[in-house]
C-alpha cells in the first residue's frame, strides 16, 4: 500500500514539475514574441494587455482586402500599397517566426540567430550594403540551415531504418 | 562509431583544424576559413552549425557560451574548441592523408 502511495506521489511531482517547466519555457517563448512584435510596433499596451496594434490590423485587413481584389480582377494593375504590402511582410514575418521556432532549440536560436544578427549588422552599418542584400542573405541562411536540418532528420531516419 | 576510425569530411576537417589551437564562435569559425583559404572555402552560417552539432555529438568538439554584443541584440556567443579525441582524430586523419599523398607520388620521372 505505502508503496503503491509512494508511486502516486512521485508521478504527481514529475507531472508537476514537467508541467511547469514546459510553462516557464513557454512563458520564456512568449516573452521574446512579444518583445519581436513590440518592436515592429505590430503590438500595443492597451489596459495592461498585449494587443495588436489598430494600425497594424487596418493594414493587414486592407492588405488582403487588396489582394483579395487583385486575384478576382486579373489582369488589373496591381494594388497593393507600400503600407499594406509593409504590413503583410510583418504579419508573416510573426508567423515565420512562429514556424522556425517549432523546428529550433532556445540553445539553436540564441547561437544561430545571434551570428545572423551579427552578420546582418556588419552588413548593415559596416559594409553599408543595401536592405535587398540582406533580405537575400538571410533568407539564403534559412534556406540552408533548413536544409541542413533536413538532410539530418532524414540520415536519422534512414540510419535507424536499416538499423533496424 | 569508434574514435579510432576517423571519417571526416573535408569540411569537418576544415572546421576542426580552425579550432584545433584556438576557441572561436560560429562566425568566426566561418570568417577564419574564408581567411585562411583566401576565399576559396566558404562555410555559410548556415550550414555550419549543424556540422559542429555532428561533430559535438561525436565527442569530438565541445562548446561553451560566452559574451552577448549589442549587434547579436543580447544573444550569446558558444564557443567550440577540441576535444582530446577530436585532436587524436584529425591526427589521424592527417596522417591517413599524408600516407595516401606519398604513397601517390610518382616514382621515376614517369
């Protein structure tokens, strides 16, 4: 019986504990989207609370509107505004975000992303290279370390295939 | 897979080689190679970490963070250095290669 009780016990404080580890982390997660989102103004502190920025839904509403209008009326010159198209980049700027960190350690991100900032700085005000340059050079590093990820998880795969 | 039998890419080798006396972060790892090789070697940021992943995961590097820069906005740098096994293993590896380029020289003048 104390045994059986002993049991109970420990699986409650690992569930316990487990349960508040994977918050903290999540709370962690949260923290730096919301600084990411205060930073490009896509957010606001309305009564305490995170909300999107009017602005920023205007314009995302006004984007797919737009586009939205521009799929129906093909052929039509096109219509989107410097605003919305700003807008829309941010909008899957969040969403990209979202999805590299689904695939991506807090240890990865932090030592990965830490290099591409450094890189893109140099660029930026070193090497005063131009905002296409960039543009290009990161996605080229997503683009590659995406892949390189890949190639990993599928050598696994293959690896633990034939290895029975 | 045992240490004893070194299979490293040239590339990993490159790697270990740029780390063998110093430590360096990933950039640095990367900038050195373009240096030491005068541009002729490249590894992209973004294809390097996984390979110093492998080659932890293999003992034969190990890394440790260091600083944040207000240009990496707080992020820290990890830096790598070699392992002892790692060092025997681009030993080996060396010498594998300087066996294979002598025993392929040409003999004669032929």
């Amino acid at each position: 019986m104390a045994t059986v009780v002993l049991l109970a016990l420990s699986v409650i404080i690992v569930s316990v504990t487990t349960l508040a580890l994977y918050r903290n982390h999540q709370t962690e997660e949260r923290r730096k989207i919301l600084q990411h989102l205060l930073r490009y103004n896509n957010l606001v502190i309305k009564d305490g609370e995170y909300q999107l920025s009017k602005l920023t839904r205007v314009q995302i509403e006004e984007n797919i509107k737009q586009i939205l209008y521009i799929k129906i009326e093909n052929g039509e010159k096109s219509k989107v505004t410097r605003t919305g198209l700003k807008a829309l980049t941010s909008f899957l700027k969040v969403r990209m975000l979202r999805l590299r960190n689904i695939f991506l350690s807090p240890d990865e991100r932090e030592e990965w992303l830490g290099d591409l900032k450094e890189v893109q700085y140099r660029l930026r005000y070193i090497e005063k290279r131009s905002k296409w340059v960039i543009w290009l050079y990161t996605i080229d590093q997503h683009a590659r370390f995406g892949w390189s990820k890949l190639d990993i998880l599928v050598s696994n795969l293959v690896s633990k295939i034939i290895g029975g | 897979m045992s240490p004893k039998q070194p299979d490293l890419s040239n590339t990993q080798e490159l790697l270990m080689s740029v780390i063998e006396f110093r430590q360096l972060y990933g950039l640095e790892i990367s900038d050195s190679i373009e240096k030491a090789t005068k541009g002729k070697r490249k590894i992209p940021v973004g294809s390097l970490y996984p390979i110093l992943k492998r080659l932890e995961a293999r003992g034969f590097i190990k890394s440790e963070w260091g600083e944040s820069t207000e240009a990496r906005e707080g992020a820290r740098r990890r830096y790598y250095s070699l392992t002892g096994t790692g060092r025997s293993v681009l030993a080996e590896t060396r010498a594998i290669r300087d066996a294979v380029n002598a025993y392929s020289q040409p003999v004669g003048g032929i």
